[in-house]
C-alpha cells in the first residue's frame, strides 16, 4: 500500500471536512509538516509509516478520494482536482502490482484476480475518459498509461480495452509519454489471452503500420530511443499473434506488411551495439514465424511459403548485412565490451541462420555461394573484406550444426576459399572456422583436403589466429585423421614450432594425438620421438634442479601436454602396440624421478594423476605392464599427500585391472593402502576434505561392483569404512552424500556373498538406518531424497527381516525423525516401506510424502512448486 506521498498529504491539511480521519491521523499530518520539533516529526513519520501498511489504510485511502471530501477555495481548486486524480491513479496503479506479489494461497489469489478483473469495467472507462480530455496534464496522462499497464497484467480481455489501447497511439508522438504509452501497448497485447481477440488484433495492425513514417523520422535524427519503442510494439503484435494474424487469409497483406515492417527495424542502418540497439530485437520473431508457417498442414503451408520464401531470402541478405564488422579504424575505437556484445550479436544471427536453413534448404548455401563467387571472381567490382567475410560466416553458421554433405556447392566453396585475398584477422578467423565447419565434409571428400590444409598451417603460425587454427586443425584431425599420413610429417613438423608459441597449446597436443593415432606404429614411434623428446630433456633439467615457483610451472605445463597428448593418441587398433607402452615407459620412469623431489606439491601429484589418468583410459589393458609400478608410485603419493585425484584414479585402476589375475595383488595393495589412509584422515576429522571423502566414497562403491573380493582381505577394516560412509551422509555437500549413498546400495546386496560385510550389516546396520531417517527428518536437502530412498529400498530388499526389528526401534523414540510427525505417521510410513520390496519409484514417492511431513510443509504451496 502506498500513501499518496506530500501533495496528498498537504490537500488533506487544506480541507475544512477532515472529520472522517481519526484523531490520531490529523495529529500526525499537523506534526508531520507544520511540527518545528524534529522529534515529533520523526514520531509522526513512524506513525504514518505504520498506517500506511495496516489493513484500515485501505479503508481511510478510499475516505480521503470522497468526492464530498473537497472544500477548497475556486482558486485551488484545478490544482486539488489534479492531486486528487494523480492519487486515485496511483492507487489504481498499485492494486494489481499488489496482487502480483502478494503470497495468497492458490485458490485465494484465483478469487482475487476474479473481483479485480470485474472492476476494469469501471476502472477503463475512467483511464479512456482521463487520456482523451484535451486539459489533462500530462502527468495524469503518464499516470493513466502506468495504470494500464498494471491492469493489463491481469489478463483483462483485450476486446475490453481495445479503445484505450487504440487511444495509446495517440500518445506516441508526445516525447513525455512516448516510453509508457510504449511499455502500456506492449504489455497489452503480449497477454497469452489477448491471441483470441482476433478482431481487435486486426484493428492494431493499421494502427501500428502507421507509425512507419515515425519510426522513419526518428531513424533519420539519430533518435534510437523512439525507433527502439516502436520496434518493440511492432514485434510484440507479431511475435505473440503471428498464427493468429496468419491464419486470417483474407487479410494476408495487412500481416505481410508488418512483416516488412519488422524487416526494416532487422535492417536498421548502423552497427549493433554502438549506432543501433534495435535490431537484435527482432529475431525471436524470424523465428515465431517459420515456426507457426511450418506448423500448418502440407495445403496451407505450401501457400504460405510462397508468399515468405522470398521474406527469409531477403532476411537472409539483411542479417548478413548486419553481421558485418566496421571499417579497421572503426572497429578499433569500439570498447572491448562493445565488441563482446558485438560477438553476441552475431552468434545470435548465426543461429537464425541456421534456423532458416531449415525453411529454405539448399538453395540458401547456392545462394550464398553464387554471392561468394560473383565477389571473387569478379576483378572490376571492388568489394570489402566485410562482405566477403559475412557470406563465409553465413557458410559456417550453416555448416557446423547441419549434414552439408550432400550440398553439390561445397566443392565450388572448398575451391573458392583458396582464392580469398586474407589481409585481415577477422576475416582469416572465419576462414578459418569455415573449414573447420566443413571436417565432417573433407574425412567424405579427402581430395579436397590440399586445397585448404596450407592455410590453416600457415595460420597456426599467427598467435591472433591460435583459437580459430588450432582448433580447425583438431577438428581436421579427428575427422580425417586416416587420409592425413601424406601430411603428417608437415603438420607435425609445423605443429612443432607453433607449440610453444599459441596459447591453444593443449588443444594443438590433442590435434597431434589425433594425428598420430592413424598412421603406422613405426612412423608413430618416430613422429612421437621427435616430438616429446624435447619435452623430455626439459623435464630431466627440471627434475636435477631445485625446486622453486618458476620450475614448478614449467614442470606442471609439460606434463599438462603430455597429459592432452595421450588423451588422443590411441593405438588400440594397432597390430604391434608396444610402441606407444615403450614410450610411455620412458616417460614414466622420468615422472618417478620428477616426484621424488616434488612428492610434497599437490599441483605436481595432481598433474602426475591427470597424465596417468588419460594414459590410462587411453591404453586400457595394454597398461598392465605398468600396474604394478603405477600403483606403488600412487601410494607414495597418497601417503605423502592425499588427494582426490590420486583416489580417482585408484578408482579407474581397480575398474579396468582388478580382475586380471597377474595385476590383482598391486591393485589389492594399493587399495588397502589408499583406505588405510583415508580411515586416518577420518579419525582425525574429514570435514576440511569433502572432496576426499566424495572420491573415496566413490572408489569404494566401485570395489564392492568390480570386484568385492578386496573386501574380503584381512588388512581392510571393512566395519570402519562402514562408519565412516554413515559419517559421509551427514556431510551438507550433496556430491558427498551422492557419492556415499551410491556406496551402500552397492555394499547392501553384499550381505549374502561377503561375510565380513554382512556382519559389519548385522552390528551396525542399525546406524545407518537412523542415519537414512535422521535425514529424511529434515537433516539433507529435499533434493536428496531420491537417494536416500535407494539405500532404504535397499536395506528392505537386502535385510528386510533385520529392518523390521530396526524400524520399529528406531521410530519408537519421541520426536525422532522429526517432532512434527505423530506416532501414527510413523507407523503408515513403517507399513508402506516394508510393503515395497520390487517397486523402488514408490519408495521414492513414499520418502518424499514422509519429508514433507517432517518438515511441516506438506500440502503447502511451496512443497508443490518445488
């Protein structure tokens, strides 16, 4: 509720019939402006204040708008009119606005709306009367459009208010009202409601087609605000009711020149964002659109495409027109944040590009080419970079979300590119991008690949191109790595020297991972020689040196190519795959010697675990000449530092290895060692280590599923490891408590086959079970409970004679799992969860009906929107 601010508060002191207001109110207007005492000033404020939120101040807001209210002089009496209407609009204003955020139950806020809406019958008669009255001030005009606004948000049937809005119109030329009359037509007709006014909408379009000349002016005068409110107005009618206006045929060019209209605001001259803003606010209705055009049956539509095929042809030329970049020197002076949203801007037409593609098909890419190629072959004709650059970005925009493949004008594109005058880096980015758009195509057409491998080698030399290049070439590589032996030594060579040089490093080592995986194993072994024996002497000098910041980065870096290299290299379909082992081999014996001196840095062991772990993904089975040393070396490390990486890949280990008889014992070892670990790190206080705790929770899920045979082992404290997974599910980190319920539904079905597992269930089981309780009482987020119906659906399948007894115990004590659940709740939930032995989605529903109740907020608003 809002007073009415000084004016009204004055007009009230300046009234002779005050009788109405209590006592207590005349008081506190007197001290409010005419009371020296600040402290009584202050005293009446906070009563005010206090009125002004109580339910009497919808009582007394009516009282002081009475007509017989007034006893003003004649003198006054124009300005007390004005007050009072302003204050009689503002309230009006802000009843809907109060709706809207209130916090009313459903069914209260649907009686609320009701009773509103049955009163805009008298409310638009009044704002229409106000808005058309030639002596209206024009603050009261502004305040009638706000007011508007407000009520339009409440669904009012446009058909009711079809004159006001028409009247809005009126409003547009007046630069004091121009932005609410805008926001109030908008509003207006972008209620879902309004699309069933046909009528009425085909009433607005004329209206709003004759504010072409307007929007004209103010595009000639610079004048972005006004071509930016009418352009908002045109692609409101549009964008909400283009299946509607459609689907009037009778009435096609009326609709069709509202399309052009919003064609001429895509088009508006100047760059987005620095001389225009308007035109990106167009393309969700290019979209609205095709949409509602495709969505007609094979009759209808074929008729409508002939009449905006030739509309998205022309949209086409007009977003490549936009997309362009400045002049050098313009482009030079714009803000890097301009440039961003530049960027934006032009990511969202390359989606609406490849939207329209859907619509128009394969004569948008002939189209475009023959554009293209009228440019390049054209000597007499000079033409900008720009253009050139614009039609390659259409090409790509196109290309890298859609099957080209079977387009017959991308060998003229692959035959033209070659030809394209490269002297700017914009230009050369999308060239760029281009081919790498176009990979899938050249692994079809390998012919092609001479024609456009050169340029992106010769731009990878260009650290401004190292994004574009660099990943043009890894795009290249894993798509046609099997026609690239003839240029593998080139591309290595070139890669080589680039390297060290491009900021895309890691992307560049996973292209030569690529690269190296198709060809023959002795010309891998060379090429891989060549090109990590730098690599290496590097990290034998490091390794000698002391250790220091700078060494540590160099150390980090290295390994972190190496890293990416082996991520990519697969020789899995080799004959003879010792090579790649052989090689790893070396590496691996120089990483023991790097660790010796730096077993102590989490960011080297955690680069040491990140190599290895690719390698390992990477050569599977052909690894286990290494295991053994891996695993031994993985101990040191986690016994020096433990960290979750070195857990994580423990875990990769025991997944692939654990089975195979010759490599059991290392990985039995190294999983004994890393647990016996944890179990300290536990004693002494896991919650500094949520991460720890999530990737050992997660290796010991992956043990018991691999291979529950490492629980049998008289060194693992499997009734530890049990307590400190019941610990785990208390941790407020919901990966960790994911990660640690995942562990018991995979330790539970145990019982039966691991005899040190089904003890630590029959002793402890008990814990866990409150623990599971405890959280479904309110002690984890609701979002978790999902999971913690699996671990009890579970412990019923499992243990089910041993739930029982637990349960009933259990939910015996007072106020346990919650103090809002009764002793029957907790008796219907024991009944409905020993029921369900097969349906695990019912035990999901059943914790989730049990939550709610616990946390009092069953049947409330805001479990259902949850």
């Amino acid at each position: 509720m809002v007073f009415f601010g000084c004016n009204s508060a004055f007009f009230v002191l300046q009234t002779r019939r005050v009788e109405f207001l209590p006592k207590s109110s005349i008081l506190a207007l007197h001290q409010l402006y005419y009371d020296p005492n600040i402290e009584n000033k202050n005293l009446a404020q906070k009563w005010l204040m206090q009125a002004q939120v109580s339910p009497q101040a919808w009582q007394f807001c009516w009282a002081l708008l009475c007509p017989d209210k007034v006893g003003y002089t004649s003198t006054h009496t124009h300005q007390v009119n004005k007050t009072k209407c302003l204050a009689l609009l503002e309230l009006l204003t802000v009843l809907p606005e109060e709706f809207q955020t209130s916090r009313l139950p459903q069914y209260r806020k649907g009686q609320v709306r009701g009773a509103l809406g049955r009163e805009w019958g008298s409310v638009c008669p009044l704002l229409q009367q106000l808005l058309r009255r030639g002596d209206s001030p024009g603050a009261v005009k502004a305040r009638v459009l706000r007011c508007l606004s407000s009520w339009v948000l409440l669904d009012v049937p446009l058909s009711e208010s079809e004159g006001l809005v028409e009247d809005c119109f009126t409003a547009l030329p007046d630069p004091e009202l121009f932005d609410t009359a805008v926001e109030a037509i908008v509003n207006a007709i972008s209620q879902p409601d309004s699309q069933r006014y046909v009528n009425t909408l085909l009433k607005l379009v004329p209206q709003v087609l004759s504010l072409q000349e307007q929007l004209r002016e103010a595009i000639q005068n610079g004048d972005m605000e006004t071509s930016h409110g009418i352009c908002r107005i045109a692609v409101a009618l549009g964008e909400n009711h283009s299946r509607a206006l459609l689907e009037q045929v009778e009435h096609w060019q009326g609709f069709l020149a509202l399309v052009n209209m919003i064609m001429f605001c895509t088009g508006i001259p100047g760059h987005y964002p620095v001389n225009e803003t308007t035109s990106s606010l167009t393309l969700t209705f290019w979209y609205t659109l095709q949409d509602d055009i495709m969505s007609f049956d094979p009759e209808r539509q074929a008729v409508y495409l002939q009449v905006y095929r030739p509309v998205y042809f022309q949209l086409v030329d007009v977003l490549l027109h936009k997309a362009q970049f400045p002049s050098d020197q313009e482009y030079a002076s714009w803000s890097s944040d301009e440039k961003e949203q530049f960027r934006i801007y032009r990511v969202d037409i390359s989606d609406t590009l490849m939207y329209v593609y859907e619509m128009l098909g394969a004569e948008l890419l002939s189209n475009l080419y023959e554009k293209l190629g009228r440019i390049l072959t054209n000597t007499e004709q000079a033409s900008s970079w720009q253009h050139t650059e614009a039609l390659l970005y259409g090409f790509q925009s196109i290309a890298e979300t859609i099957d080209v493949n079977y387009s017959d004008v991308i060998p003229g594109l692959i035959g033209l590119i070659p030809r394209i005058s490269i002297n700017n880096i914009q230009l050369a980015d999308t060239v760029m991008f281009t081919i790498g758009a176009l990979a899938e195509w050249l692994a079809d057409h390998p012919v092609m690949l001479s024609s456009v491998l050169p340029l992106v080698l010769q731009a990878l030399g260009n650290p401004d191109l190292s994004v574009s290049s660099v990943s043009t070439l890894k795009k290249i590589c894993r798509e046609c790595k099997f026609d690239l032996p003839p240029y593998a030594t080139n591309i290595v060579a070139v890669s080589q020297v680039c390297v060290c040089a491009t900021s895309q490093c890691m992307w560049l080592m996973q292209a030569l991972g690529f690269l190296l995986s198709a060809l023959p194993v002795e010309e891998i072994l060379r090429n891989l020689h060549s090109l990590i024996t730098p690599y290496i002497q590097q990290l034998e000098k490091l390794a000698d040196e002391t250790p220091n910041p700078s060494n540590k980065l160099a150390i980090i870096h290295i390994l972190g190519l190496l890293s990416n290299l082996f991520t990519t290299l697969d020789i899995s379909k080799q004959e003879d795959e010792s090579g790649e082992v052989g090689v790893f081999s070396q590496v691996f014996a120089l990483i023991q010697t790097v660790l010796s001196k730096w077993l102590n840095d989490s960011q080297v062991v955690e680069a040491v675990c990140a190599i290895f772990e690719k390698s390992v993904r990477t050569l599977l089975h052909d690894f286990a000449p290494m295991v053994s040393q891996l695993s031994e070396m993985l101990g040191q490390m986690y016994s020096t530092i433990p960290q979750a990486s070195a857990l994580d890949l423990t875990r990769q280990m025991v997944h692939i290895f654990a089975s195979e008889t010759d490599n059991f014992p290392p990985i039995k070892a190294l999983f004994e060692l890393v647990t016996s670990v944890t179990l300290s790190i536990f004693q002494q206080g896991p919650r500094d280590h949520p991460d720890i705790v999530d990737s050992f929770m997660q290796l010991q899920a992956q043990a018991l599923k691999r291979k529950p045979d490492l629980f049998l082992s008289e060194s693992l404290d499997v009734k530890a490891v049990f307590h400190c997974g019941v610990l785990s599910l208390k941790f407020p980190e919901a990966p960790t408590v994911k990660s640690t319920c995942l562990f018991f539904t995979e330790l539970l079905p145990r019982c039966s086959d691991v005899p040190p597992v089904a003890r630590v269930v029959q002793e402890d089981g008990k814990l866990l079970l409150q623990a599971v309780l405890e959280a479904i009482g309110g002690g984890s987020s609701r979002s978790l409970m999902d999971q913690f119906a699996e671990v009890l659906f579970s412990l019923n399948k499992h243990c089910f004679p041993l739930l029982t007894v637990w349960l009933k115990e259990a939910l015996q004590a007072a106020g346990f799992p919650s103090t809002r659940v009764t002793t029957e709740q907790k008796d219907t939930f024991t009944q409905q969860i020993l029921r369900e032995r097969v349906n695990k989605r019912r035990v999901k529903d059943i914790v989730k009906e049990f939550t709610l109740v616990c946390r009092g907020l069953h049947g409330t608003e805001y479990a259902a929107e949850y």
